[in-house]
C-alpha cells in the first residue's frame, strides 16, 4: 500500500496538484494541516471523490493557520494494518520536542504517528513509535509511506 502524505502548503496548491497527479497508484493521501484549502483544490482538480470519481482513502487534520476548519485536530486511522495517529503537531507542542507526540500516539495503540507543523523532514522513533514528518509542500517536500506485508518504509520527495 501506497501513502502520500502532504503538510503545510501555505497556498502552494500546483505543489500538491502535481504530486498526486504523478502518484495516482496510492492508496491513501493523507494531509498534515495548514493549507486545507490548498488540498481541498488538489483533490477537485485531480478528480478525486466526493469531487469526482477516482476513490481513495483520504484523511485531513486543521493545522494552527487553518482558521475557521471544520476538520479535528487529531485522527488516528487504521492504514493498510497499521495504526495511524495523525495530527499537525502544534497541540502537541512539536517544535520543542517529540515526546508529547510519542505519549499521544502510544496512549491510543498506535504504531505511527505523522505530524507538520516545523516544516523540517524528520523520521525518529521513540517508545516503539515511528514519528514522522513529510516536510512542507511550500517547501517543495512530501512523504511517501509504504506498507508490504507488515514492513514500513518512509521517504521524502520532492514536488
């Protein structure tokens, strides 16, 4: 199973647009906050449901400059047998450290947790939870996550 995972756009829509237009056998694209417009566009224009007919799992958090979201702060989510915590991270106060993270994640069973918010690409472990971030998309970055038979692979692309 493929995994495109996306945070903090800040309005670069043609960033998220292309990426999944060139990514079209994922599965699942998940996005990490700040720019949920930027993503609500990127789906209509790659004609995925409920805007078109190409379905895929897709899951959404508000990021601390997505005023007004209607989208929770947090998920966790059940990805290809995986267990899945996926927040922005500014709750979970991530630009002075993981461990808030950590706790959250482990507390709710789940075996990775993806947050944005620092804008820095990052993929560490602690307790037993991969913690991973994709970089921004305003930063020209995004994360590919991929499950085969129970082993996890993380990387970083460029938009």
């Amino acid at each position: 199973m493929k995994i495109l995972v996306f945070s903090d756009s800040h309005k670069a829509v043609s960033g998220i647009t292309e990426s999944i237009k060139a990514n079209m056998d994922a599965e699942a694209i998940i996005f990490l906050g700040d720019g949920e417009d930027d993503f609500d566009k990127a789906l209509k224009q790659n004609g995925i449901f409920p805007h078109g007919d190409i379905v895929k799992d897709v899951y959404a958090v508000c990021g601390n400059c997505d005023w007004m979201s209607d989208k929770p702060e947090t998920v966790t989510a059940e990805i290809g047998g995986v267990r899945f915590l996926i927040t922005h991270g500014y709750r979970q106060h991530v630009k002075q450290g993981l461990e808030n993270l950590a706790v959250e994640a482990y507390s709710k069973n789940c075996r990775i947790a993806l947050f944005g918010h620092t804008h820095e690409k990052t993929l560490t472990e602690i307790a037993g939870i991969k913690l991973f971030n994709p970089g921004a998309v305003r930063n020209k970055s995004f994360g590919v996550i991929t499950i085969n038979d129970g082993d996890i692979t993380f990387d970083w692309r460029e938009t």
